[in-house]
C-alpha cells in the first residue's frame, strides 16, 4: 500500500489556472443541481477557548475530468488578520481518497483552493445569470476574498473601472495600489463608503464578515447582479432583507441553503433555484434588467473537482521530470 502524497500549498499555487478553475466549479455546480454529486452536511466544531471554527466538508462527485471523493478540513479564526504577522482568516487542508479502496491518496493544500474556487463559483454564476458586457465592478472587502475575486474578474471581464472598498479604508487603498501595480493600469479605484463604491456598479461583491447589511437596496442600479459570498450559519447580513426581498436569488445547493440560511427563509425569501438548474438550461435566467443575487454558501463538491483538478496536473508534472 502506498503512502498518501502531499501537495503544499506553494506547489497548489503553481498549478492553479483560471479557465481549468471556472471549469471545474462549473462542473461541480452543475453536477449538484443534476444529482451526480453527493455532499453530506458540514459541520461546525467551534473552539471554546478561541474564535476558530472548524468545518468539514465531505463530497464526491461523478464526473469524468473532476470526479473525486474528498474531505475538506478548513478553519475560520477571524483574530488572524490581527495578528503581528497576520496569517490568512480561512486555513484548509483537502483529503483525497482513492474511490475503489477507500485508502487516502492525497492530501492537498485547500487554502489556494478555497480562495480560488470561491472566487471562480461567483464568475460562473455572473456568466450564466448575465449573459452581457459590464463596465464597473464594485467589491466590498479587500481581504483575502476581496482580492481574488478582484483579480478573477479582471481575468474573465473587461471592466472599465473596478471598485474596492473596505470598511477600514486603508487595506482598500493598500490593494488597489498594488493591483493597480501589477496590471500597469488606473483601472482598480478605492472607495471612501460602500455606496459610492456599489451605485452605478453592473456587478458587485460583497466578501466581509459584515454582520450587519453593508448594501441597501436603493444603491442598486437596475439589473446588477450580486455574488454574495460572506454567508453561512454564522451570519447572511451583508445585504439588506429587502434585496433579498425583491430580487432573484439563486443558491449553489438547496441541501446547504436549507440549514445555513434558514433565517433567510424565515424572513420570506424565496430561492429561485440552484445555479447548476441555470448553467443545464432547465431554469432560464431571469430578464437581464431584473437584479439578481447569487447567495455562495461554498462546497466540497467544487473542493473535491479542484483536489482532483490539482492532483491530475501534479502527477502529470511529476511524471514529466
Ligand atoms: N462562499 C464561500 O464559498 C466562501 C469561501 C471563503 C470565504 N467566504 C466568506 O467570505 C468572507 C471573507 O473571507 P476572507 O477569506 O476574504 O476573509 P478576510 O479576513 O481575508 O477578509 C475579510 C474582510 O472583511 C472585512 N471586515 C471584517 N469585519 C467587517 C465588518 N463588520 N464590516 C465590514 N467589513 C468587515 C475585513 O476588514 C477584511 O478586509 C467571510 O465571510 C468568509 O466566511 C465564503
Ligand atoms: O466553503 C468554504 O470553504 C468556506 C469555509 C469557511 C466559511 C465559508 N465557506
């Protein structure tokens, strides 16, 4: 029997790309809503001597090119921006077991992951329920989500103006300056409040650990679309109960939603459906001047697709030298 092979998160980072990302998100999405994907509850273990949260993420998913059957370990300790040397919010690790046998395969760096397939889940949602150009994007957090959603939907959109802000100003300024660096251009612009940063905006994300709404409906210029990504049982506040309230509002699983955004449900919101419904066609998008929300829970089923993604191009390598 042949031990598990570790992949680092330095070796993950060299390996990712954007179009095998968005593929095999797309994938997992899809497989989700047509049943070829199994993805037990995650659970929650809070630490009653930190913040830290330890979740779960159990999967599998059938598919030719991403199929895999994984585990996702990840925590949330939010202290860690404060620390000294600040150390990423979200740490995970993804266990990959070999299907037939059940024996662990590998054990694969999930903090790349977690950032990037998160970030590629709102691109997929964005193409499939607005299918149109965009000129501004407006980004509420400049974390760790933040950042890569920036640099994903610079990848997949020409956007004429990306806006960021951050409720303390500062880190927001910090990144545009270097996005602005690295992509030799003036397009990255830093907000001073969240409504300058989403009136006007075709896109907006909102990726904080706000817990109260940090977007009001009455900013929303008509047919924007929303990839809401900070949710989860712990809170689903970034935006205000009245969007959630009039706009079309898609989930990435119904098993998910169902638990962690129970208070959503409460209050009378109505999901319109799973994203993968929209990217199959059984569910048409709605007309491109309605808003519509994508609420992103996050699931193993992306986690196993990017693991098995990963795994792939890291033997391929290895077989090559
Ligand atoms: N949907 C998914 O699949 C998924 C995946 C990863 C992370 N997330 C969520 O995305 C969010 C951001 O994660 P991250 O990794 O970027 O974390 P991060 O710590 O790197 O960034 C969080 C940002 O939120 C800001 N913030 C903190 N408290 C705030 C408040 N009260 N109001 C407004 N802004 C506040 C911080 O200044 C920081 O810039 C979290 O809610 C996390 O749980 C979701
Ligand atoms: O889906 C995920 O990986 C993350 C884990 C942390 C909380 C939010 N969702």
């Amino acid at each position: 029997m042949s031990n598990p092979i570790f992949i680092h998160e330095d070796q993950v980072k060299k390996l990712l790309n954007w179009d095998s990302t968005f593929d095999a998100v797309e994938a997992a999405l899809e497989s989700v809503y047509n049943k070829r994907a199994v993805q037990s509850p995650r659970t929650f273990t809070q630490s009653t001597t930190s913040k830290t949260l330890l979740l779960t993420m159990p999967g599998h998913l059938d598919n030719e090119r991403f199929g895999a059957l994984g585990c996702k370990l990840v925590t949330v300790a939010p202290d860690n921006i404060n620390l000294e040397h600040p150390l990423p919010t979200i740490n995970a690790q993804i266990l990959l077991f070999e299907e037939a046998t059940g024996i662990l395969k590998a054990v694969v760096g999930g903090t790349e992951i977690t950032k990037w397939r998160t970030a590629a889940a709102s691109a997929v949602a964005t193409k499939h329920l607005k299918p149109k150009e965009f000129q501004v994007l407006a980004i509420l957090g400049a974390g760790v989500q933040g950042r890569i959603h920036a640099i994903c939907f610079n990848h997949f959109y020409d956007f004429k103006e990306i806006r960021i802000w951050n409720h303390n100003v500062h880190k927001a300024e910090t990144l545009v300056q270097e996005l602005n660096q690295v992509y030799n251009c003036q397009k990255f612009k830093c907000c001073q409040s969240n409504e300058e940063c989403v009136r006007g905006a075709d896109v907006v994300v909102t990726a904080t650990f706000a817990k109260s709404p940090i977007v009001q409906k009455e900013w929303l210029k008509d047919g924007v679309h929303i990839n809401a990504v900070g949710a989860g049982l712990v809170h689903h506040s970034e935006l205000s109960e009245s969007i959630y309230q009039s706009s079309h509002v898609y989930i990435d699983h119904w098993a998910g939603a169902q638990t962690e955004l129970a208070g959503l449900g409460k209050l009378g919101v109505e999901f319109k459906g799973e994203i993968g419904g929209v990217i199959t066609g059984d569910l048409p998008p709605p007309p491109l001047d309605q808003v519509t929300v994508f609420q992103s829970l996050g699931m193993a089923a992306e986690d196993c697709a990017m693991a098995r993604l990963i795994y792939d191009l890291f033997i391929q390598e290895s077989n090559m030298n």
